[in-house]
C-alpha cells in the first residue's frame, strides 16, 4: 500500500474547495457561523469540522475514505484491523476490556495502569488481580511487569482470562513484553496493552518494538501524544485470535461519540503518514538532538539527567531528577517561568516528551538549556533526597467487589485513621493518571505516606474531594464499618 496517501484528509480538502453551503450541522457552517474576533485563529480549521456528508463516509460503518485510512493504518501497523479513535486511548481501553472480559471473570492487571483501565474493569464487573511492577529506587517510579511475577500470578489464578498491560510506563520504561506475551498465550490468556506513549515504537532501531510487533491481541495508543495529531486522536489494532472482533466493533460504535471530529480524524491520517515515512536517518537526527540536550543538561549540578538501566527505554522521553531542597514540582514552575512547559512532574522528577522530528527540522534546543541554566543553577541547596517506601505486596485484590461497593454506604475519616479502612473513592495523581488507590481497596500506612508526600509537594489529584483538608472518603455497611474485609 502507499503510505504516502491521506485518502481522509484528501476528501475533506475537495469537499472545502466546492466551496459548498452548509445546512447541516456543526452549527458553525463552515466558519460562516463564528465570533468574529476569533475567525483567524479558528477559520481555517472550521472548514475540515463537517459532518457526515456525501463522499466523506461513516467512522461507525466506514467503507470510503475512512475505511481506506484506517487499512493504510492496518497495514502500517502489521496488524488485521485498526480503528480510529476520536475520544483518546481512553475509549480504545474501555472497548477492548469489554470485549475481552466477562462479569466475574478474573483479569490480571497491572497495578500502575491508567485510570480508564480501572473504570472498564469496573464497568464490566471484572474481578481483577493487580500485579505489583518492578520498582526503580534510583527514578523512584513504578515500571512494567517481570516475566517471573506474571508467571506467578497465572499459578495462583490459573482461571485468569486476560493480563492488561502498560507499555511503556509514563516514563518511557518498557520490559520483557515478548515473553510475557508467549507465556500468556500458552495458557489462552489474552494480553491487551495500553500503548498510549508508544506509537511511534517500532519504526527505528533507536526505538523499543511495539506491542503489536510482539504479539499483543489488542494495542490502544494515543497517537496525540507522540506523533502529530490533535489531542484525543488514537488508534486501536487488534490483531488476535482470542478477542471477539465484532465485539469490539460493538463497544466501540456504542462509546465513541456519534458525532466524531473530522480534523481530529483526519489528523489521524496525517500522523498515520507521517510515522509511515519515518526513515532511519530522520531518528539519527533526533536522536543527535536529543544527546546534545541531555550533555547539556548533565552540566547543571543541581539536576541529574536518569538514563535506562536494565531494559531499553523511549529515548524521546527526558527525565531530570532534583539534587536539591527543590522538589520535581517546584523545578517545573521555576521553568515555566522561563516559558519551558514539561509533561509531569512529581516529587522528584520533572518529565518532558521531546518531539519525534524529521531531519533538518529546527528545535530549539539552546534555548531550552539556556532557561534550564538560568533557572536551576541559583539559589538551590544540594542535600541527600531521601528514598519513599514501596509496596512490597506481590498481588492485591478488591477487599469488596464493584457489586458489593453499589450496597455500600460512604463517610469521610482523617487520612491518619484511615489505615485498613476501605477506600470509597478513586485517589488519582494527575499526571500520569495512574490511580494510588481504588474504590473497594484497603487503605493502608504505605498509602497514608505517600498521600502525605504528595499533598505537601502541592501535587494535583483526580478524585479525593476532600484531601485538601487531608480527609478521605471509606466505605461503610448499613450497621458497622467495613475494616480489613470484617465489620466492626
């Protein structure tokens, strides 16, 4: 197939130059119907915003130009089937659970998923095992799954259904996806991965290989997030013998928005060509950017510049950890001040995403080390950080069922007498968006801590009403409270 076609993106563009009258929706026809201040800003993209028209076809039953865009998406990817997704990698994880998982069937997962894995789980009334992953002292972040801890816990639940994996972490740390996989199917259990950080693995030997390239039944990634499409652009490839495909065909017509966005599909297309294109030489050139940042960036003593041990890792991710009093937090604000805006940052690190360029494309790069310089070599005491504890649990499970929670009455306690309460409410850092505690999970002093860290570093949070004033939110029965799995 010709990878260089944008068969989407070629149809709206001869759909604009008939120059047509819009009297269907959006209500904006065209741009004729808009604010006039802000016509510049939006003009040009308000006439790719049509609707499902003549010649333009159907994302919930493609047979034209999306249909040929999402086969060039197939075949890009080496996998049976690709999806656009117009609503994130959030949609695409919720559709492939779904139709993977049955009420009460048990899923391995890994404990540091996104969110949108635990709300499927939820919403199919799963019964899931949460694998705790490899801990990395020196990042002090969570990573990926061992071969050894899969193996395990597929011993002790031999009836598990499906692993549900995140590759790579946040981070850009990736594992040993391949024999994870061939072990998995060995025992017909299917592996469905979160990919959202990767799509662009696979097209480099600078780059790890992607999940759909190893294996994987069914891979969800956010293409917004590496290559260039608008934001909530991602994909889905399924590629199994294991997941029903008319299932997923089924979840995805009924979660994704009926009206779907045209320019982001169509920025879909494009991002679609342009990792298709990508050569070898155009990641030697990032990648020679890439290292004279990160020399750069080594020169500052009050940061220090992590680098992958063990397994390859996503060289477009950067991740500076604090020498000082300062934490990754503070770092971040010091920087946006000078204009330079990172991912995420957490209690110690600080993460910025460098962009997948083509060569000869300009970036910036001696600016970014001027801020980092003018930024970060003042006014910082160096000092020994201290090393947070880890959970040492192997595996977990929900102390009450997703059923048994509906039954459940809620009250809110001090986070210091929350220990082996049980939490009513999802408790999210954000970013990454990985959840510290779930609905139906004991709470216990590991948690407490890093609850405590994290407010004291000023860190933003996805639900936890009430943590502001250090309060969280337990489940009770309609006599007692529900501590350690018995009522008091």
């Amino acid at each position: 197939m010709n990878q260089e076609n944008t068969p989407l993106v070629d149809a709206l563009i001869k759909h604009r130059n008939k120059k047509p009258i819009s009297l269907h929706v959006p209500g904006h026809k065209n741009g004729a119907v808009f604010p006039k201040e802000y016509e510049k800003e939006f003009n040009s993209i308000l006439n790719l915003d049509v609707t499902e028209l003549s010649g333009l076809d159907d994302l919930h039953s493609p047979s034209g130009a999306i249909y040929e865009a999402e086969d060039l998406l197939a075949d890009c990817y080496a996998v049976k089937k690709s999806f656009f997704l117009i609503n994130g990698s959030t949609v695409g994880n919720l559709a492939m659970i779904l139709a993977a998982v049955k009420e009460e069937e048990v899923v391995l997962v890994q404990r540091n998923c996104h969110k949108s894995i635990m709300n499927a789980l939820s919403l199919a009334n799963a019964r899931p095992v949460f694998i705790t992953p490899q801990y990395h002292s020196d990042w002090q972040v969570a990573g990926g799954l061992t071969l050894k801890s899969v193996q395990e816990a597929i011993n002790l639940y031999p009836k598990a259904k499906a692993l549900v994996l995140t590759y790579p972490n946040y981070y850009g740390m990736t594992t040993d996806l391949e024999n994870i996989i061939t072990y998995c199917h060995a025992h017909r259990i299917m592996v469905l991965v979160d990919e959202a950080h990767g799509a662009h693995f696979g097209r480099s030997s600078f780059l790890p290989r992607s999940a759909t390239e190893l294996g994987a039944d069914v891979v969800v990634q956010s293409a917004h997030k590496t290559l260039p499409a608008m934001t909530m652009g991602s994909f889905l490839h399924y590629n199994s013998e294991l997941v029903d495909l008319d299932k997923l065909v089924q979840f995805l017509r009924m979660l994704q928005s009926s009206s779907p966005s045209y320019p982001i599909m169509a920025s879909l297309d494009l991002a679609r060509r342009y990792i298709a294109t990508y050569k070898e030489e155009d990641m030697a050139y990032t990648m020679d950017l890439i290292k004279t940042l990160k020399s750069e960036l080594d020169k500052i003593p009050t940061i220090k510049v992590l680098s992958y041990t063990s397994q390859k890792g996503d060289p477009l991710k950067i991740t500076i950890q604090s020498r000082t009093n300062l934490s990754g937090i503070e770092i971040q604000e010091r920087l946006e001040a000078f204009g330079i805006y990172s991912e995420l940052a957490d209690v110690n690190n600080v993460l910025f995403i460098f962009p997948l360029l083509k060569k000869d494309t300009n970036f910036p790069v001696n600016n970014i080390v001027q801020a980092f310089r003018e930024g970060l070599e003042k006014d910082a005491v160096i000092i020994q950080r201290n090393q947070k504890l880890t959970n040492k649990r192997s595996f977990s499970t929900l102390q009450m069922s997703y059923k048994e929670q509906e039954q459940a009455k809620s009250q809110f306690i001090s986070i210091w007498e929350a220990n082996e309460r049980i939490c009513a409410e999802s408790i999210v850092p954000y970013p990454p968006g990985v959840p510290l505690l779930l609905p139906g999970e004991v709470i216990r002093n590991e948690h407490i801590q890093q609850l405590n860290e994290l407010l004291d570093a000023r860190s933003r949070f996805q639900g936890g009403e009430q943590l502001g004033s250090r309060k969280i939110k337990y489940l009770t029965n309609r006599v007692g409270i529900l501590v350690g799995g018995k009522y008091g």
